[in-house]
C-alpha cells in the first residue's frame, strides 16, 4: 500500500525508510533487514509538508543501495 520510497537507511539490522501511502501520508518504516518483516510504521506527516530527513550515516566499505525510476543512467 505505498505509492513511493523516499529514504533508505541501514541501521544495524534493521532497514529505516520513509514511504508515502497511497492517501498521500508519509510514514517512516521499520524493517527487519534479513526477513523482510516490518517492525513499526508510524505516521510522520503528509505529502508537500516538511519532514525531518533520517540521520546520515557513514556508508560501509562495499555496500550501496541505489533505486530510480526513468533514471537515463544504465
């Protein structure tokens, strides 16, 4: 039931991410990072209203997620 992701942040073994539902509201997700399974979703605002962005980390050594949609990039 999400329309898009906005965020995707690896901490520890859990995924955070920031998704908007379908209704236009922005959750933020958590998920566990070897099944799949979502912990928590809460509701953090709605579409075209400011939102604290998730923390930034340092990136590990050898790990990178990417994700776009008509990106002209292969």
């Amino acid at each position: 039931g999400y329309a898009s992701v906005q965020e995707i942040a690896l901490r520890g073994d859990e995924y955070r991410v920031v998704a908007v539902r379908n209704n236009g509201a922005l959750v933020r997700l958590r998920l566990d990072a070897y099944s799949g399974e979502v912990l928590s979703v809460r509701r953090i605002g709605w579409v075209g209203a400011p939102v604290r962005p998730l923390p930034r980390r340092h990136a590990e050594p050898g790990f990178a997620i990417e994700f776009g949609w008509g990106s002209d990039r292969y």
